[in-house]
C-alpha cells in the first residue's frame, strides 16, 4: 500500500482516503477539507502492510471507495478504540 499525503501538517483531524482498485491518488487531490485537516490518499493495495499510526490525531476521518471499502474493514479493524 502506498500512502500520499497531500496534506500532512500534524493537524488535529485527517481525513484518510482509501481508494479503489486500479485508482490514481489523482481522483481525491482536488478535494477541499477543512483548516486543521491533514489529508491522506493509500492506495496500491498489492501490500496491505500499513505503517502510520493515527495516535496523533483527535479525529481520523475514513473516506472508501470499490477496493478501498475491503482494505478500510481490514485496516481499521485494528485501530478501534
């Protein structure tokens, strides 16, 4: 999995996109998020392996699409709290 970080200024809130399968980080850049959002995009799921830690973060907004919904049940589940 890779991970694009169009955003990343240690914000309070991040919005997390996961996107679908054979979709290019290009689908989500012209999104507008709020102040104090960081936005990230993963995709490329040919490795689940997923590195970051959301412990930063007050809130982590999760955004899926296609592929992105399976990889997100996956991902999450180990970061409930």
């Amino acid at each position: 999995m890779y991970i694009d970080k169009i955003i990343n200024k240690r914000s309070p809130s991040l919005i997390l996109c996961l996107a679908g399968w054979s979709t290019s980080p290009e689908l989500f850049r012209h999104l507008e998020v709020p102040e104090q959002t960081d936005l990230w995009i993963a995709y490329d799921y040919r490795t689940l392996g997923f590195e970051e830690t959301f412990a930063p973060y007050k809130e982590v907004h999760l955004v899926a699409w296609s592929l992105g919904v399976w990889v997100a049940t996956r991902l999450w589940a180990g970061h409930r709290s």
